[in-house]
C-alpha cells in the first residue's frame, strides 16, 4: 500500500502488485503495478450551516469484475456508516438521511463515487472514509469536514446611560458559533484619549448549546464609578472566532447624566414651555385689561 496526501488540495492511496522483472532489469529494483488506486480532490473541506457539500471520491482500477463502495463517519472514536454500495447488485443501502452517491461512468478508467451531503449540521464536523473494495483488494481515503459558524454579536445597554459615581455594567450577548472556541476581549476608548486601553474586570459565562448544536454565551465588562470626565467613552467587545476571517467588533458609547449641554430634544422643549408660559402670561393680561375696562365704565 502506498498513500500520498498533499496538503488540501489531493490525496491519493494505491495497492500495488509486482510485476516479472524485465531483462537487463538492475539488481534490487522491483517493477510494480496499481492494482487499485483511491483519490480525493477534497482532503480538507469547509461548510457553513445549512449547506451542501461534496466530498470527492474515486479510484482507478484495471478492467475487470465489479467493485462496492462504504462510506463511513468518524469523530472522537465513533463511527457509523453513512452508505454503501454493492456493486454485484448494483444496489445502494443508505443509513444516514441526506446522504447521496454519485456513481460516475468510467471515464479513462476513472469511476466516481463522491458523496453529498444535503443542509449540513454541526452533527456533520468530523472525518469521512471512502473505501472501495475489489476481490482481494480494498483501499480508502479520509477527508475531514470542518462544520463553521461565526458567531452573532450584540451588546447591551446601547447606548450606556447611567447616573455620575454609578458602577457600570455590560454585556456581550456571543450566539450562534461553532465549533466552541472563541474569544472575547474588551477595550475602552475615553473622549480625546490616544489609544484604548483594556477593561481590566472582565468575566463570562459558561457556554450554552442550542437546539441546532451552536454555542452561545455573555460576557461581562465592569467600569469603574461613572465620572463627568467618562461621558462619551467609547467601551467595545471584539469576538474572534475560527469562522471569521477577522474579528467582530461591537461598540457602545457611555453617557453620564449631566455631563453635558441639553440636547436638540431638551432645548426644543424648552422653547415649547416658553412658549406656552408666555401666551398663558398674555391670556392672564388680556384678562386683567378688559376688567379693569369694565369697573370704569361702572364708574
């Protein structure tokens, strides 16, 4: 048996059988055949949820009786067969819903026996095996299948609203990601300040699992009492994980009560009560001049 893995891209294993020697042949060189040869195209493959994917099979063989096919699943020292083909009875026997044999002509000696599997799961993240069997001969290969979800972000209060000398608290809400891994980190960035800093009280809560096999979990960030001076800190939660190419980053502002000016919505209250104060302060006048009109006409 011999087998040749190249990185991501193939992967091939083959049976090889001796052959006679040929004249003049040197001494210690063995001439050899592949009875069997089995190859993948899809070593290392990546899905998302909910996806379909291909895991390439098939193997090369010199003419002849017929062949079977398996198609196994592995992760963490189980296993259970997915499908499997008998040749001789031209029959296929599928035990995993979703599961699906492409049987291609053979093309230069070349046959298919690729599997696709419908709306990927979590349940699906582990190691494939393709074997093909011919009498007296078997040869296999396994492809991994790395299921990825990046995770969903989402902090709150949003914005952080709290009174001068409160304690400020919040949370990171980390859903819908696997595998389990990630990492949170949290930074605070002060109004006019030259970088960020790290939140230095930190902590979160165990991992949770969903009905549909992701994880979730929240992460907390601890300010010290809120000053005048922390109005307009901007606090943010970034999230890395194996399905992001870079990290998420989430961000709220802090607002200290008092710490500034009225706003657009205070001042045109303001004006409205002004308003309001100066037609009642002209009703009660109006009210005052036609009495007075009246006790002289008495008069």
């Amino acid at each position: 048996m011999a087998s040749v893995q190249a990185s991501v891209h193939y992967g091939v294993s083959s049976v090889l059988q001796a052959q006679p020697p040929l004249p003049q042949q040197p001494e210690g060189v063995t001439l050899t055949t592949a009875a069997l040869s089995v190859f993948t195209r899809t070593p290392k493959t990546c899905a998302r949820l909910g996806t379909d994917v291909l895991l390439d099979c098939g193997f090369t063989a010199p003419l002849g009786p017929s062949f079977s096919v398996e198609w196994r699943y592995q992760h963490r020292g189980t296993g259970r067969v997915l499908l499997a083909y008998d040749g001789t009875a031209a029959r296929t026997h599928v035990a995993e819903p979703g599961a699906e044999l492409f049987l291609g002509d053979n093309v230069g000696g070349m046959y298919n026996v690729s599997l696709r599997l419908r709306n990927v799961g979590t349940q699906h993240d582990g190691t494939y095996i393709c074997t093909v069997y011919r009498p007296h001969l078997h040869a296999q290969q396994a492809m991994q299948l790395n299921v990825a979800e990046p995770p969903k972000v989402v902090l709150h209060p949003d914005p952080v609203v709290v009174a001068p000398g409160a304690r400020v608290e919040v949370a990171c809400e980390i859903s819908g990601y696997f595998p389990l891994d990630v990492t949170v980190t949290w930074e605070r960035r002060e109004p006019g300040g030259a970088g960020a800093t790290a939140v230095a009280e930190t902590w979160q809560s165990g991992h949770r699992r969903g009905p549909n096999g992701t994880y979730a979990l929240t992460s907390f960030a601890h300010l010290l009492p809120a000053q005048p001076g922390d109005h307009g800190t901007t606090i943010t939660c970034s999230v890395a994980h194996v399905a992001l190419r870079t990290p998420l980053h989430r961000r709220t502002q802090l607002h200290v009560a008092g710490s500034s000016g009225p706003s657009l919505e205070d001042a045109v209250g303001l004006f409205l009560l002004a308003f309001l104060l100066y037609g009642a302060a002209r009703a009660l006048g109006g009210l005052g001049s036609n009495a007075e009109e009246e006790n002289k006409k008495s008069e």
